[in-house]
C-alpha cells in the first residue's frame, strides 16, 4: 500500500461516516440502540479511542499504548463505553474531530515506507502489516459504524 492510496482511503472513508453523521439530528446523539448499546455519542468515543491509539503508535514509532489492549475486543469496548457514557456530547464531539486531524497529521509524517514494513515500529510482531493495523482502527472502523448509523437512521 502507497501512502497517498492510504490516506485517500482514510479520507474516502471519513466522509462515508460524516455523511452518515450528518443523517442524525442533534437530539438523537444519545439515544441508545445505534451499535448494540452505543449511541451515536458513545460511537464518537469509540472511535476517538482508537485513533488516538494509532497516533501513539506512528509518533512513537513503537508498538505501544493503552492497557486495554490486553482485553479482549468486547472487554476493551465495554471499558471505553463505560469510561465516557457520562461525559459530555459537545466534549466528545470536539475530541472526536481532533483526535481524526491529529491521526491524519501523524500519518502525513510518518515516512511512506513504515506503512509497509513492521520493523519500523518496536515490538510489532513482524507479520504484522503496520497500514492494515491502522486502517483496522481508522478506515475499517469508520465504515462499520457509518453502516450501523444508516441503518439505525432507517430503522427509525
């Protein structure tokens, strides 16, 4: 994968869910049932978490972070739903667009060649292929839960 291929879908697939933002008024942020139990807010938060984990990773050059990682998917997730229900909407929101434009910075300096090549960063598994890591938690994501807000949109 070509940095400029990466970053264009990361950014074909960022508009796919502002688009499906967009189909949800402000009143319904909160309502629960979009993603399981997750509102649109709690979605928000989801996503921002795991952002901000693949900025850790590209500016510490280093296969590092949360202990949450030790959890299983479904744990992990419990753990940040359970950590940001009660915070605010609007705070969630502005964390939510600057943790994407620090992402996308981090990944504009980040040299082309670490997306493809797991040495680059210290103690990932050198299987691993670093863009489909964070495409797993950037792009990938950001379909799944456009498709979960469409649909929870339709069904209402």
């Amino acid at each position: 994968m070509d940095k400029p291929a990466f970053l264009e879908m990361l950014k074909t697939a960022r508009a796919e869910l502002e688009a499906a933002l967009a189909l949800v008024d402000e009143g319904r942020m909160a309502l629960p049932g979009v993603s399981g139990e997750m509102s649109v807010k709690d979605l928000l938060a989801h996503i921002a978490w795991y952002e901000r984990e693949m900025i850790g990773i590209l500016t510490q050059h280093a296969l590092s972070g949360s202990e949450l990682w030790i959890l299983s998917s479904r744990d992990r997730n419990t753990a940040i739903f359970d950590k940001n229900r009660a915070r605010p909407l609007d705070e969630i929101r502005q964390e939510f667009w600057r943790t994407h434009e620090a992402l996308m910075q981090a990944l504009e300096a980040v040299e082309a060649d670490a997306l493809n090549q797991a040495a680059w960063f210290k103690e990932m598994p050198v299987e691993w292929v670093p863009w489909r890591l964070i495409a797993e938690n950037s792009s990938d994501h950001y379909q799944q839960h456009a498709e979960d807000i469409r649909k929870w949109v339709e069904k209402r």
